[in-house]
C-alpha cells in the first residue's frame, strides 16, 4: 500500500511537472505551428538559472563562477526570466525557417547549450554539477517535503493551462489559430505572423523555465546528464500521446506516460539483470506505444469526438 | 481629377527567368480613388500573379507598386494589408479550425489581439462588437445561417463568400477580388453583384478579376485587358466590347455575336 501511494505521489510530481512542458509544447506546436525539438535547453536554463541565482558564491573545490546566494523566489523568478531570454536569443534567427528545419535547428541549440554546460566549468561544475542545491523549507502544515512538492508541482501545472487557456480563448488565440491554419491568409487580414509565432515561442518558454526551477529544487542537483534529449522526446512523446490540441489531452498524455515509466520501475527484481532487461524493455514498449499512437490516434480522435458533440 | 489610390508602375515579375508580367517594359496602370475596375485577360495572362505583386504575396522583380502614394516595395504582405488594401484569392482560403462567424471576426483589425489587451481582458468588453459586425456581414453575403457551422462544411461558393465577408469586416479602402463568381450559385451571384454595387456607391476602390463578362461589364466601370502579361487594352466596359484587340485575343467570335 504504501509503495503504491508513493508512486502515486511521483507521478502527480513529475506528471505535474512535465506536464508543464508538455502544455508549453502543445502551445508553440498544435496551436502555434511551430516544432520545438530543443524543449529540454528551456528547462535545463531553468533549473540551472535556478541554482546560480540561489547558491552561495563559489569556494573550496568549486569551480562554478556565480552563485548570488538570493532566496528561492528570486531564483524562481530568474528561471523564467533565463528560459524566456534563452528563447528570445534562439527563437529570433530560427522562427523564419518552416517546419522540419526549425525542429533541427531548435535541436542543435539544446546540444550546443549542453555542450556548454559540460564544458564551461564556470556554469554550474561541468559535468559535476550543481549539488546541494537551495530550496525552500517546506516543511508546512505537517505535510511532508515530498506531499509539499508534488503539490507545488502540480499548481504550476494548473497555473500553465489557465494562462495558456485564457490567452488562447482571446482574439490573440484565435490569430495564433488563423496564422496555423494559412499563413498566406492570416497575412491578408493584416496578421504579423513572425511577432505572433515569436510571442508565442517566448511567452510558452517562461512556464517550462519555471519547471526547470521547481525540478532543481526537487532534486536538489542539476547537471548535464539530466537535460539531454531525452526530456525533450519524452514530452514530445507525451504530446502525441495525449492528442494536439488540448490542454486536457496534454495533461493525460503526460501523466500516463510518467505513470507507464513509475510502475514498471516499481516492479521489484530479483537480480540486476532482470533489471536492465525491464529497463530496455521500458524503452522498447513505449517506442511500440509511440508508433501505434501515432498510427492510429485513439487519443485525439477522442478530443475530436469531444468538440463535435 | 481624383488621385490615384493604386498604381502600379513599370511591374514586371519573371518566375524562374520566364516574365510572366510585364514582359519588357512593365506592367503599368493605375486605380483612381473609388473606381470599380475589371481586370480580365485570358488563362494565364497573368491576373492573378498581378493581384500577388500588389498585396505583397510575391515582389516584383522589376518596377513599383504604390498605395496612397507609398511604396511598397519594402512592405510585408501583413503591412499592406493593414495599410487598407483587402484581397481574395483565386482558391478560397479559409481557416479550418475556426468557426465560419470567427473566420470573419478574424478578419477585423483587433486591439484585442495584442499580449497586453490578453492580459487586461479588455478584449471581452469590445468582442460583443465584434460578433454584431461579423454577424452582420455575413447576412450581407448570405451566410447568417451557416455562422457556427465549420468551414468544411461550406461549399466552394460559400467559402468564396466567407473570405469576401472576412475582408469587408476590415472596412479596406481597396478591395481585390480574384474570380469572386467562379463555383457560387447564381442566386448568391446576384448577391454578389449588389454588393460590389453598394461597395462601390460607397466610394470603396475596387479591382475584380473575371471570366465572366457578363457579370462584371455590367458593374465595372473601367477595365483593363491582360494579354501574356502585358496590358492590351483599357477602357470603358462598352469601348472593350468594341475593341477589336480584345475580341481577337480574349472575347472570340461567339461574343461579337
Ligand atoms: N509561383 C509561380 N511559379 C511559376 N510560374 C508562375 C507562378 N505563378 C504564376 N506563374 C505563371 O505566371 C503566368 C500567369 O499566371 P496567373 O495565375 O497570374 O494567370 P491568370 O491570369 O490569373 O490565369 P487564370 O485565369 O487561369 O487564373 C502563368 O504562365 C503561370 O504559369
Ligand atoms: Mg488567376
């Protein structure tokens, strides 16, 4: 009993947070047209500008250049700032170009960052990393830090949907639909189609930037190895999963995806053996999930079916 | 003498070294404020690649496009538009993810549509407006009883009407059209016709694209004739029926009869 509540606290907790990200994806991919595969840079900024603006100035074996040693709202705050600045710069040069190229050159911009974070030491350690890193004491009304968290997770979650909700039910949701559906078009009535798309590229930025704070400070430790592509298929994976288009259709696919992944890594082994064959397993089916989603949509032919009625 | 809204001077565009306007000394011609001017011309004389150069969809390769005097030779398609020019397309354009009433609505230039109106909420107060406007457009083209339906419901002709609607919702000082008749039934032709009509006694600028003559030198005031890109002939509706260049290249024998 008590390991399933746990695992039911971890997929609210990551299932809040990446739903975070997811929904960012949905807004700047099934509303906003744009292919975003370099996701995981915007939350890696996050949580890494997280660290820096709360950590203590560097000393003994510390090879990082800043800490600011600011409370934990300060840092927050900085995340999305840091994620929302790091679209700015990536979204600028990139936003012209269509489609394919842009899911290539979103792509290199988040192996680049990576790369940076492996090898400027004066970021955050290098591939060490930031450790220890601050977070609030959240030890209050008896819950425990864990119950606190995953709490916290999920309200920026339910933050998330209710901005983008009410930015996308407003005359600007429904140019940013327009500008989707035909360029050509929603240029005829007047539409700026690059300060719309980058608005939105730089506005859904700031929310997976928030992410990559809350995601420091739950596991207390950033570094390279947990920003690599992978996050950013994961969400992708979650998106399609869930169907384009909704906020709701967002929030399952990630939740089930997070739940799918918790529940087998809880199955207990008897040998490490058993253990990584269950962990390529792991890999294995959700690649088979992907595809038959993708083929058949079951979950997007449902919010279809849903608006129609 | 009243000014001209549009002209377009020594235009000349080549796709891939063939001029498919302009030929070699550019296309010129020019819209007075509040003509209702037919641009007819054979397939492929090059009317609807005008209509591209001048809203800003494709540039020139040589030659000018001024609107009230401004050049728009730097302008984006999405300037121009806001500058008061309105256009349609030869294939309907609609935006299947909207309602038909929002694909008008989109059309309006909207304060509302802005990161700090969002923000605020502002926009709710004037978006009642919105809707009444709309609304009130589409009863003028006929579609008031498709308003919540999805546009891949609408027939062709419908969606012809709704892009129509959708830019006369935006009040445009000069408004193209590029084969608003073709697929639309008669009855909403006839609306058609007295709409431009109405648009015109306005004091609206307008530019139609036709193939059929009948419709249009009944309304137009002035016409010009498209022949490989090249202005062949321009004149009043009755000095183009008589015109002998027009009835070898573009009218034909059944006409003259
Ligand atoms: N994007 C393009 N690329 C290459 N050639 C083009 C392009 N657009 C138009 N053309 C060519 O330019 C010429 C003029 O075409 P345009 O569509 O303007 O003619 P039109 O007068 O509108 O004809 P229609 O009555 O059939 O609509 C044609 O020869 C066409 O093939
Ligand atoms: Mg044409």
């Amino acid at each position: 009993m008590n390991t399933i509540s746990q695992i039911a606290l971890t997929v609210v907790m990551f299932g809040s947070l990446f739903s975070v990200l997811t929904l960012s994806l949905n807004l700047q991919y099934a509303r906003g047209g744009m292919i975003n595969f370099g996701t995981v840079a915007y939350f890696a900024t996050g949580a890494y500008a997280y660290a820096i603006v709360t950590q203590e100035p560097p000393h003994g074996l510390d090879q990082y250049l800043v800490g600011l040693d600011m409370p934990w709202w300060a840092g927050f705050i900085a995340a999305g700032l840091a994620a929302m600045a790091f679209a700015i710069l990536t979204g600028w040069p990139t936003l012209r170009l269509r489609g394919e190229y842009l899911a290539l050159t979103t792509f290199a911009f988040a192996e680049m960052l990576n790369s940076l974070l492996v090898n400027e030491r004066g970021i955050g350690n290098g591939t060490v990393g930031l450790a220890n890193v601050e977070r609030p004491d959240a030890n209050i009304l008896g819950l425990s830090e864990n119950v606190v968290y995953a709490l916290a997770a999920f309200l920026l979650m339910l933050a998330t949907a209710y901005a983008f909700r009410r930015l996308l039910a407003s005359p600007y949701g429904r140019a940013v639909d327009a500008i989707r559906d035909d360029e050509v078009a929603a240029q005829a009535i007047g539409k700026n189609i690059a300060r719309l798309r980058f608005q939105v590229f730089v506005i859904s930025s700031m929310p997976i930037g928030f992410a990559g704070a809350l995601y420091a400070m739950i596991t207390t430790l950033v570094n390279p190895e947990l920003f690599t592509a992978e996050v950013t298929f994961f969400v992708w994976i979650a998106l399609v999963l869930g169907g384009e288009r909704t906020i709701l259709g967002a929030i399952i696919g990630t939740m089930a995806l997070v739940g799918f992944q918790e529940a087998i890594r809880a199955i207990p082994f008897e040998s490490v053996r058993a253990a990584e064959i269950a962990a390529s397993a792991e890999d294995i089916v959700t690649g088979i999930l992907f595809i038959v989603i993708l083929r058949w949509q079951p979950f997007s032919a449902l919010a279809r079916r849903r608006q129609a009625a | 003498m009243t000014r001209d809204l549009l002209i377009v001077d020594k235009v000349r565009k080549s796709f891939g070294g063939l001029i498919a306007v302009g030929g070699d000394a550019g296309l010129s011609f020019s819209v007075p404020e509040g003509t209702f001017l037919g641009l007819i011309g054979p397939n492929g004389a090059g009317k609807s690649t005008t209509f591209n150069l001048i809203s800003g969809v494709l540039k020139p390769t040589s030659g000018a496009v001024l609107l009230d005097g401004r050049d728009l030779s730097k302008a984006r398609a999405s300037d121009i538009a806001s500058y008061g020019l309105g256009r349609t397309f030869q294939t309907p354009r609609a935006f299947p993810s909207l309602t038909v009433l929002e694909n008008v609505m989109v059309g309006a230039d909207n304060q509302g549509e802005t990161l700090f109106s969002v923000l605020r909420g502002g926009w709710r107060s004037r978006e009642t407006a919105l809707r009444d406007k709309a609304g009130e457009v589409l009863e003028r083209v006929g579609l008031s009883d498709r308003i919540d339906d999805v546009v891949a419901n609408l027939s062709g002709g419908e969606l012809r009407m709704l892009e129509v609607a959708r830019q006369l919702v935006r009040d445009p000082r000069i408004l193209l059209l590029d084969e608003p008749t073709a697929g639309v039934d008669p009855s909403l032709q006839a609306k058609l016709s007295r709409i431009l009509v109405d648009l015109h006694s306005e004091g609206r600028t307008l530019v139609v694209v036709e193939h059929n003559l009948h419709f249009l030198l009944q309304i137009a005031d002035s016409i010009v004739v498209l022949q490989n890109g090249q202005l062949l002939s321009r004149g009043t509706p009755s000095e183009i029926k008589s015109d002998e260049k027009v009835i070898a290249a573009y009218l034909g024998a059944d006409h003259a009869a």
